[in-house]
C-alpha cells in the first residue's frame, strides 16, 4: 500500500477504551524518547482482559546502538511509557546497567516482573550479581528489585541459600495465569519463578512487594 515498507509494516493495535487504536508501529517516534528514536521492531506482546499491552522490541535512532536498542513499554497507565531500557541504571542498584532484559510477564492488575542481566563490572554488578528481577509497584509507577544473583533466599524458615540463577519460564504458569498464555502471574499478584541456588533449586512463589 501507499506509504508502507518494510520500515513500516508492522504495529501493534488495541481495544483499551473500546475502539480499536494504535499503540506503536515501526518507524514512529518512542514517547519518552529523545527526538529522532522510532520503534525498529517489536519482540513479545502481552495483552491483558482490558486490551492494554505490555511488549518488548528495538529501537532505532540517533545515539542508538546495540548496548541501548532493547526496551519494554507498559500502556496500563493510560499512556506508552518506558518500562526498562538497556544502557540505563538498573532500579534499586548502586550504579549498574541494565545489559538485556531476558524476559517479562504482567497480569491483570498491572504486575509487571522483568527478568534482566546487568553489564558486569559497572556500578555494584559483580560477577555473581548480574541478574536480577524486579516487580513493578503500582503506588509509584517505578521497578521495585524484588531478587538479585548473589543475594541469600530463605528456601525454607531457616535456611537460606545464595541465588545463582533467576528465571521465569511459562512451564511454571501459577494457578489462574491463563494456561498454556506464557503467563506466570495471576491476577492474586502471585509470580512463579525459578531459582537455582546453591546446592539445589526450586519454584517459588512470590507475592507483590509490600
């Protein structure tokens, strides 16, 4: 059609509100980012009851390159915002930066859990503290780090072990998440996650941060 490429042809529309609108299409410019930043492409997409989205995708742009392209944006609030991006500070930690986002999963009520490596060596991210994840608070709108690599976890009362790897895989889908949807948050605002620690691992699940 008139006016569409392969820079262009693909977009993401909703029903939030009741009539179907665009969210975001390649080629546009990214709100909240300088001028000049468009949507490159778009990776996963979850949409809740009410038609708003959460996805991941790439950026294209002045300044842009493969340390800052990946993003996740959020339009629960109402409005496209920027959930995480790679290259900025990572929430909750002295200095570290966010290398890539692995993976995401949301609900209903808007619980966003955001599974990320930082880049080794910058700020507090040490060798053994490089992946983390962090759940979004709904009272402020920013990322609480809820788990980090390196951090000591109470598997059980009284026994706590140091955590090595963090995950979050649609076979752990909690009761209520949607089924085989890749979900692994109901709308309790319970998250299923994954975690190998010293001498063992487990699925845990987690509620939303107080």
């Amino acid at each position: 059609s008139l006016g569409v490429s392969s820079a262009n042809n693909d977009g993401i529309w909703t029903n939030i509100g009741g009539a179907i609108a665009k969210v975001a299409r390649e080629g546009d410019q990214v709100p909240g980012l300088p001028a000049g930043i468009t949507f490159e492409s778009f990776r996963e997409i979850l949409v809740a009851d009410d038609g708003s989205v959460c996805f991941s995708g790439f950026v294209d742009g002045p300044g842009v390159n493969s340390s800052n392209d990946g993003c996740l944006w959020s339009n629960a609030s109402g409005s496209l915002r920027v959930l995480m991006r790679e290259g900025d500070q990572a929430p909750g930690t002295d200095g570290a930066l966010i290398k890539s986002i692995i993976r995401f999963t949301r609900n209903n009520n808007d619980l966003v859990g955001i599974v990320a490596d930082m880049v080794t060596g910058i700020g507090d991210a040490t060798g053994g503290s490089t992946e983390a994840l962090w759940l979004s608070n709904p009272e402020t709108t920013e990322l609480d780090l809820a788990l980090r690599t390196g951090m000591n976890f109470e598997i059980t009362p009284g026994d706590s072990r140091t955590v090595k790897i963090i995950k979050l895989d649609k076979s752990t889908n909690v009761p209520g998440a949607g089924g085989g949807s890749g979900r692994v948050s109901n709308d309790s605002d319970h998250l299923a996650v994954i975690l190998d620690y010293n001498l063992g691992s487990g699925v845990f699940i987690l509620g939303r941060l107080p």
